[in-house]
C-alpha cells in the first residue's frame, strides 16, 4: 500500500464505524471520509434471506481481512 494514496473499501456499517477494533475505518467514519449507499445491512440481508429457498444461514470464518500490519 502507498500510504500517499486514497484507497476505497466496501465493508458493512458495523466494521465502517470502527467495530471489531477497526479504529481505522472508525477514525474515517467520523471525519466524514465515507460513502454510504443508504442500505441497512440488516435490509439487505433480510432481503438476501427472504429469496433463498432453504432460509438457512451457515456463517463460516472465510479468513478475507488480513492485518497488513502484521503480514
């Protein structure tokens, strides 16, 4: 990463306002520096979960956030 430049990231409002020791994207929440679509994600999930056939949701650690800090 170039810390010079401006990188975009799409994750949900939890994690955007700082959740899960994210202070980052937190920090970015409350200094205006995010974008949000106007979607609860809560909606969207309901939404998500209403059209599938089986209704039933298996959550897994898909292991897709890495610390580049740490890397």
């Amino acid at each position: 990463m170039d810390l010079n430049k401006t990188y975009a990231v799409a994750t949900n409002t939890f994690t955007a306002k700082g959740g899960d020791g994210y202070d980052v994207f937190g920090n970015a929440y409350n200094e205006g520096r995010v974008s949000e679509p106007g979607f609860v994600d809560w909606e969207i999930f309901t939404e998500y979960v209403n059209k599938q056939e089986n209704k039933t949701v298996s959550p897994v650690v898909e292991g897709r956030i890495i610390d580049l800090a740490t890397n």
